[in-house]
C-alpha cells in the first residue's frame, strides 16, 4: 500500500512540475493567447553611470512590482499611456486581469485603440511576464 502512495505521489509531483505556469490556467493554456517575454537586459542597467537615474529607474522598479503584486483576477489595467495607474481617458489599450502566476499575468484586452500597438489583439489573452510588465512600467516614465 505504501508503495503505491508513494508512485502516486511522484506521478503527481511530476505532472505538477510539467506545467509552465501555476495559474488556473495551468492545465490548459487557451490556444488563441500569445506570450510577452521579459527581455533579456534589465532597462535600468544602462543607467549605471548616471547614479541618480539609475537610483530612480530602480524606484520605479521597486514601484512596478508592488504593483504588479496587488493585482487580482477581474482587475482592469491600461497597458499603453497609463499602465501603472487607474485606465484613465489617455490609455490606449486596457485590459482584464484572467489569470496569474507568480511568473506573469493572463490578461484579456479590450478596447486598444486604433493608434495602439496592441490594436491587433483586441479581445485576445496574453500572458505576460512580469518582467514585461516591469518594463513596460519603466518605458511609459522615459526609461528608453
């Protein structure tokens, strides 16, 4: 009997493991939803040898991921002129949170405007990292 609770047990940690992400969504990534990376070098870095704007790139940073953290399923964000903030008159693309991990966000757009870059994916899922998101955060405040 203990041995086939413990090969159940490691058949079920090894599903578990098999999966990308932790979300509910985890079971069955919804094929139409494309995935945003968190690129490869940190947007603060280059700021290195200017200390004071590296120390404020870094706030902001700082700022992005306690964002991030209290969002929740059903919350709606500005992804585009805005994204950090409440979706005001200014954003361009909105979207509803879905799902999430500790990785990244599920979100659902609507609405993107004719001049956003996010225009093509109206009433499509993305999943985004959170390290997109943080760069997104950064750009939007002139971290180029």
């Amino acid at each position: 009997m203990r041995l086939v609770v413990a090969g159940l047990l490691v058949v079920t940690a090894l599903g578990c493991q098999s999966h990308e992400h932790n979300g509910m969504f985890m079971h069955q990534i919804d094929m139409d939803s494309s995935s945003i990376k968190a690129p490869k070098k940190d947007r603060c870095e280059s700021y290195k040898s200017a200390a004071t704007t590296y120390s404020q790139c870094e706030q902001f940073k700082t700022e992005a991921v306690e964002y991030l953290r209290k969002l929740s399923t059903s919350d709606t964000v500005c992804l585009e002129e805005g994204f950090g903030e409440e979706p005001g008159p200014n954003c361009k693309a909105r979207g509803t949170i879905v799902d999430g991990d500790e990785r990244g966000y599920l979100i659902r757009l609507n609405d993107p405007t004719s001049d956003s870059k996010w225009k093509d994916y109206q009433d499509k899922r993305v999943y985004f990292e959170n390290g997109a998101l943080v760069d997104i955060y950064l750009r939007e405040r002139g971290y180029e």
